[in-house]
C-alpha cells in the first residue's frame, strides 16, 4: 500500500513539474517570477531559511519587484536536471548538493569522509577559504553564480541489522548515492552496494532489498526511513552541504545593487539555516531513540580506526584529482 501510494505521488509530482515550469508567466499585480527550485524537503533547516530570510529580504529589499517561488523535494527535477534547468535559464535559482561533480571535480569535496572536525569546523569551511575555493573553480568554469553554502547535513548509517561498531558493517546491503567516493566508503567497511535514487529507498529498506543507508539524521526524520529502520550508527563522516546557485542568463538581468541584495539575502540565509541545524542535533537524535530507534556514537578511537579501513577512498581521490592533497590541507588549516 505504501510502495502504490508513494507511486502516485510520484506520477503527480511529474505531472506538476511539466505545468509549473509551462505556467512561468508573471500574473498581473505581482512581481518578476523568480522560480527557486529545492532538493531537500521544507521541513529542513534550508528550507526555514529560504522561506523565513531569503524569499522575504529579497522580495522587500527590491520593492516587490521580483516574486521568489520556492519548489521543495525535487517537484520540477532531479537535483542534476534541475542544475541544467538554472545553466540553460530554464528556471531563475536552485539549491542543491554535489551533483555537477562529474563536471566540475572540486564540487566533490564537500562529500569527501572525516576531512571536517566537527559540524562546526564544517560551518567554518565552507562559509570561508573552502567555499572561496569552490565557489572561484565552478564560477569560472559554468554559467552559474553560487551565493552560499548552506547545511545538508552530518551523514550516518543506519540499518534494520545491527549496527553498533564496525565490524557490524561486513555483509550489509546498504544503499549508496551513484557517486564514487560513497560506493568506495562502504566497500571499504565491508559493505555490499546497492546503488538507488532517493525516491526507492523507502520502499527498498522496507522490503529488505537494502538492509541500511547513509543520510543525515534530518532526512532519516523528513523522509520516515526511521520507520523501517532499527539502528542509528552516529558517524557523521560526511558533513554535506547544500549550495544556492543562481543561473548566470538570469543573473546578468539583475542590477548591480540588486545582485548584491540578492547575495546578502543568501549570506543571512546560509547563518540562519546553520543555526538551526546545529541547534536541531541533539532533538533529532532523541528523536530516533523515542521511535525505538537504537543510537550508537562514534568515539574518537572509533573514528580513527573508521578512517584507516577507508584509506582506500583517499587513495582513489589523490588518484583521480592531483589537487585532492591540497583541498584537505587546506581544510585541516581551518581553525
């Protein structure tokens, strides 16, 4: 019954995309249409930002004279045909992860294991030299601007097996994003891969052709994976970002001054939003444990020993990026 309804919804969800992406016209009394098209659902603290600091600072700042629409949980796209969708002007703003990697190598780093201390050392990159040192690569090599950084979250695994250290990874079927660096995180911990899109993963851990994921514990939550899930391992080896990207057609209409009412409002959201993320730790995981949920943290001599079975995947990224060794050095200088 679930899989059906979740089918259905999914049918509507396209056929809205195709009408809200046809209908673009401005209507009359209300400013210039500006479609901002989200990844992540509305319940999370991105999603708080853009509705509580950006969408009012620009809209006011400007006099009414542009109309921020926001499309949450992917309604007009994937996160990568939505990328094209802002490249080709398509629509006017996305926030999304990490899905241009492929084009632009440097958009992997924010998925790169254990190179951040802590959420807050994380905050501090990627709102300073890291996210300078993106922002610089991508701005110059596509037709996007990027504003700001914004939380996505600190992944951990969960499972419906036990999963309480890391010899209890060996076996596991556990659902990885198609994306290298994941596929070769769980591998290397003994894992068995199961690559899924984000919309199958309910439906694959319910029936037991994924025994366990790796998300951030906001969308283990808004997502209701914590239902078919018994087991939460607190790793937080990836501490993923989102990214407010304007479409560069789309930003060249824009004055000077209001680029710049634009990046403040981004700036303002990105504070707000990580603000709330790591105010919302402590509750999500107490969350979990009030649905039953067995909540297991990594120690420090756990993470050290996590981050030597992994060493494959720093081998695979120096491999594959001479400027890899550079990235995390220049993360670990971040004080």
């Amino acid at each position: 019954m679930k899989f059906r309804k979740r089918g259905l919804c999914a049918f509507a969800v396209s056929a809205m995309a195709v009408g809200l992406l046809s209908g673009c016209s401005d209507q009359e009394g209300e400013g210039k249409l500006v479609k901002v098209s989200v990844g992540v659902s509305n319940q999370t603290p991105a999603a708080q930002a853009l509705e509580e600091v950006l969408k009012p600072a620009i809209e006011e700042k400007t006099n009414g004279k542009y109309n921020i629409q926001i499309y949450y949980s992917g309604v007009l796209g994937s996160e990568k045909v939505v990328y094209d969708y802002t490249r080709s002007g398509i629509i006017e703003m996305c926030v999304l992860g990490t899905p241009m990697w492929s084009e632009t190598p440097k958009m992997s780093i924010p998925d790169f294991p254990f190179v951040f201390r802590d959420v807050e050392h994380a905050r501090k990159c990627y709102q300073g030299e890291l996210g300078d040192y993106i922002t610089e690569d991508i701005e110059s090599s596509q037709p996007v601007q990027l504003l700001s950084w914004l939380p996505n979250g600190a992944r951990v695994f969960t499972s419906n097996k036990k999963l309480e250290g890391l010899g209890d990874f060996k076996g596991q079927k556990l659902r990885m994003p198609n994306n290298p660096i994941h596929v070769k995180l769980a591998e290397s911990l003994g894992a068995n891969v199961v690559i899924m899109d984000m919309g199958e993963v309910f439906t694959a851990l319910e029936q037991g052709v994924a025994d366990g994921q790796d998300n951030p514990l906001a969308t283990v939550k808004t997502e209701g994976w914590y239902e078919v899930q018994d087991y939460i391992y607190d790793t937080n080896h990836i501490v993923a970002s989102l990214e407010i990207f304007a479409g560069e057609e789309f930003w060249k209409t824009l004055t000077e001054e209001e680029q710049q009412i634009f990046e403040e409002a981004a700036e303002d959201a990105s504070d707000y939003a990580w603000d709330l993320y790591i105010d919302q730790l402590e509750s999500d995981k107490e969350f979990m444990r009030e649905k039953g949920l067995t909540v297991t943290e990594l120690s420090a001599e756990e993470r050290e020993e996590m981050k030597e079975k992994i060493q494959p995947v720093y081998d695979y990224l120096d491999s594959e990026y001479d400027w890899a060794p550079e990235a995390r050095q220049l993360i670990e200088e971040i004080e």
